[in-house]
C-alpha cells in the first residue's frame, strides 16, 4: 500500500495537524463533561473513527498490485460471443473482457475487433500487446492513386482472402472495363488499368457479383504532347489514329516517305521537338530517329507484317530486348475487348509491361521509351462506332509511350475523414506551388530533392473534397472500408508503441478507495455521532 495525498504534502500535513488537535480538543471537552463513563468511551471511539476516516480521506491510501502474466483478451463492441469464444480458444487465452469493461493495465495484451477508439488505445500500458483483426469478406488491404494524369496506369494493391475460380470484375459507370479470375491459394492482387476519364472517377470492384468496394480518385489533364506519325505508306490505321490525337488538342505531324530522299510532312515540327515518334517496319532504320531516343523521345513499331523479323531489328536499331512467341494458327486472334492480334504474343520481361493480353510491350531506355503493338488494327473500332474502346486503346497505349512530366503529384488512397493525409508534389511550377501555400496545409520540404514538397492535411467530412486549386478528393468514412480504416490504425498504434510504459518491469495497478465508498463512510459515522445522545445507556 502507498500513499497518494489528494492535496499537496505541505497541505496534507496541516490538516493532519488540525485534525489532529481538533481530536484532542474534543477528547478533553468530553472527558470534562459529567456523562457516564460508557457514554464517555462511546463518544471517544465514535469521533477517533471519524478522525481516522478524514486523515484517511486526506492520505489517499493506494494498493499497487502486480498485473497479471497470463494474456487478456480485450475485445470491441463489433464482435459477437462466439465469434469471442473461437479466438480465446485460438489463441489459449483464458481471460476476456470487453472493451467498454476494461478499467486496468495488464503485463500482456490482445486486442480483438476493428472498432477502438483512439483515447481508449493511447490510454492502454502493458509490456505486451498484440491486436488482432478477424477477416471477413471485405479486403484487408487496398491501396491505389488518390490522383493521376490522364493516360496515366492505375495501380491497384489488393488482399483479400478468396476461394480459388472466383471471379473478379471492374467497373466503370456501370461498363465493365476489367475481368480477373483468381488462382488457388491467391490471396495478393495487383490491377494496372489506365485511367482515361478526366475529373472524378469511381471503379467498382465486384467479385462473384457482390461488390466489395468502389474506388474514386481524380484525373487530371496531360499537357498536349508532340507526335510525329512516319510510314512508308498512310494506311487507315495511322490516318485514323492522326485525327484522333488532333481532336485531342494533341500537335500531330504525319512525316510519309515517299522515296529515300523524298518525304510529305504535314506539318513543320522540328524532329527534336517530337515526343513520340510511331512508325511502321520502314522506318526501324531511319537514323534521324533513332538520334531522338538519345533526349528522351519515344517510339512505338505498329503495322507489322513479318513480326519475328522486325522486331529483331527494332531489338538491333534501339538496344531493345523484346521477344515474341508464336501462338500457332495463322489467323489473327481475337482479344477479350473485341479487338484482332496477328498470331504472337509477346514474352514477358522484368524490364517490360504488357497489355491487351501481351499484344502490346513497352520498354524503358533511361529516358526513353520504345514499344511494339502487335495488334492488327484499331480503326475499325472507331469506324464502327464504339470511340470510347477506341479512346481507351490508345490512350492507354500513349500514356505508356508518354514522357516523363515535369512535376507531377502523389496521393495515396484510400483517404478517410478525421485522418491525416500527405499530398506530395514533385516540380518547379510556381502556381501549384502558390496554391498549395495558400491552402493551409502544413508543409514538409525534402532534404534530398528540392523539388519535391509535401503537405498535410485533415478533413472532417466525407465525400469528394478540394484538397487544392485543381484537385479533389475522396475522403470515406470509417464504415465504408472497416477493415482497411481499421487496419490503417491498427498499423500508426503498432508503430507508436504508445503502450508501453517508461519502465515496463514495473507496470503495476493502482486501487483507490472509490468516492461513494468514502460518502458512504462519512455518513455512517456522522449519523451514528448524531443518533448517540438520542439513547440511554
């Protein structure tokens, strides 16, 4: 047992001191008095019990105890009995307690559930501690891009625990824009599909039919790029894809070689001003552009015609290493979104990204990129009419062969309300800058690159929010992604180790006498020091 004053020692002693004499003082006054000797002796004993109940009240007594080092299972108000029952039996723990119940520290800790709030968490001292999430049918884990540029891949990081032929789905308005089907003991999924829509966007991930969330996040504009279309011949394909780029504010330049020192340019863009040259088999020799790959310019090879030959000599004219396989049959192949590939594939490399089921690589040469289609055509989707399949091919096709940006931003989703978030900008443009500054968001230069800042920020309201001048975002609510938020936390607890006491040998806890008790005390006492002159002994 210790002793905690509820005053200050100097204080505590003063009234000691009173109390002390004020005893005694009335010891005298009643041993003057003519009663009785018992009468006497009763008053004594009742105002010596009143004395030691205020010097007591005063001191504070407190008896420190040793916590337990068998573990306690502390669960939230999200868990039911039995689901309580399977996890104490799961982890041989014999005790549990709900979290609401909880009063005192223990030497060993597990946390079961999603829903603690955070004073209840950073409230918690023990030597041990463990939290426990149970999995349901929602993802565990869910990361993508809060904010892209249009064109740009979105990557989508998934983990779910799902049975083996599942299938999964992505959708887009109501469009299905993407098909997966998960493979045995597959729990880890990565999604890359290019983001084409500018503005607000939400995919809807749908598995065996039941929606188990809907992503949203902001595109924004590209600035328009430089594309010279050089061939040998102008056939629909490339007169196709030339008005589309120009409906699309992008600068295009058709550049057609007529003869070996002849050629018809549509335009006057000098040729290193260009940021992506697509060609066709005639021009893999043509050295003006192989020049350009040295400051950054890219390249796309389309209309093959003899694919195994002419992409060795792309592989000879660039320093590329593509490979391609033969799918056997003659005839064309035809792909999932309804589009035609010649009979090969390509074959995948760490160095290289596919799409359109490996019709289409891309590979990075220090600044550069160089990429081959293997798909047969993609007019026919537009002549036909459907110019949102036709939009999405190329775009996403040119949102790889796109240069690098200047600047660009970094916004990690999911985002919930009354959670801090972190928008990173990377570049020298001094409007974004201005308006990041003028926003009230708290501020972090790095110390590695000067270009790159990021800034912090907090909303308390759900829904799609303006986080600067030209980019919104979408800030959920705990109750839409349970166990992501709750995994989000579990995670910035776990890193704190905010449980853990200074000197966690000696976690002890701590029992006072509760206030009732002691009105309880001094009521009985002072009834019985007022009913006593009432009875004759």
């Amino acid at each position: 047992m210790a002793l905690q004053p509820i005053v200050s020692p100097i204080f505590a002693w003063v009234f000691g001191i009173v109390i002390v004499i004020g005893f005694g003082i009335l010891i005298a006054l009643i041993q003057k008095s003519d009663l009785y000797s018992k009468r006497k002796a009763i008053k004594h004993m009742l105002h010596a019990l009143l004395t030691m109940a205020l010097l007591a009240f005063i001191l504070n007594p407190v008896w420190l105890s040793q916590p337990s080092q068998k573990p306690l299972l502390v669960f939230s108000e999200d868990l039911g009995k039995s689901e309580v029952d399977f996890w104490k039996d799961s982890l041989s723990i014999e005790k549990a307690v709900r979290a609401e119940n909880f009063e005192s520290n223990e030497n060993s800790l597990v946390l079961l559930g999603r829903e603690f709030s955070k004073e209840f968490l950073y409230s918690l001292r023990a030597n041990s501690l463990d939290w426990v999430i149970p999995e349901g049918k929602e993802p565990n884990y869910l990361n993508w891009k809060g904010v892209l540029t249009q064109g740009e891949v979105q990557k989508i990081q998934l983990g779910i625990d799902l049975k083996s032929g599942s299938g999964m789905k992505l959708f887009q308005a109501g469009n299905e824009i993407g098909e997966y089907t998960v493979d045995a003991d597959q729990t880890n999924f990565q999604i890359e599909k290019s983001a084409n829509i500018l503005g607000r966007n939400e995919w809807k991930i749908v598995v065996d039919e039941d929606s188990i969330g809907v992503l949203r996040f902001f595109v924004l504009p590209n600035p328009p790029i430089r594309v010279q279309l050089q061939t040998g011949f102008p056939g629909p394909e490339i007169r196709t894809l030339g008005r589309y780029l120009s409906g699309k504010g992008e600068k295009v330049q058709e550049d057609i070689q007529l003869s070996k020192n002849t050629g018809l340019r549509t335009e006057n863009l000098p040729a290193d001003s260009v940021d992506v040259f697509v060609i066709d088999p005639s021009q893999i020799q043509n050295r003006e552009i192989q020049k350009q790959l040295d400051r950054g310019a890219s390249v796309l090879l389309l209309n093959l015609s003899e694919p195994v030959k002419q992409v060795e000599a792309l592989n000879k004219a660039f320093g590329t290493g593509f490979q391609i396989s033969s799918m056997g049959p003659t005839e064309n192949r035809l792909l999932e979104n309804k589009m035609e590939a010649l009979p090969f594939e390509m074959v995948s490399r760490n160095t290289q990204r596919t799409l359109f089921e490996k019709s289409f690589a891309v590979q990075k040469l220090g600044n550069s990129k160089v990429g081959v289609s293997l798909l047969a055509e993609t007019f026919s989707l537009a002549q036909a009419g459907d110019s949102l399949a036709y939009s999405a091919v190329w775009d996403s096709i040119l949102g790889e062969l796109r240069p690098d940006s200047d600047e660009n931003w970094k916004l990690e989703a999911p985002l919930f309300q009354n959670e801090f978030y972190t928008l990173a900008y990377n570049g020298t443009d001094s409007t974004s800058i201005s308006e990041l500054k003028s926003s009230g968001l708290r501020r972090s230069q790095s110390l590695i690159n000067p270009n790159s800042t990021s800034w912090e920020g907090f909303k308390s309201e759900s829904g799609w929010q303006k986080v600067n001048e030209t980019i919104e975002a979408y800030f959920y609510s705990p109750s839409e992604f349970p166990s992501i938020y709750a995994n989000q936390q579990r995670a910035e607890f776990m890193r704190s180790k905010a449980w853990e006491s200074t000197n966690p040998e000696n976690i002890t806890t701590e029992k006072t006498i509760p206030f009732w008790v002691w009105g309880l005390i001094f009521g009985l006492i002072l009834t019985a020091i007022w009913l006593e002159p009432k009875f004759e002994f």
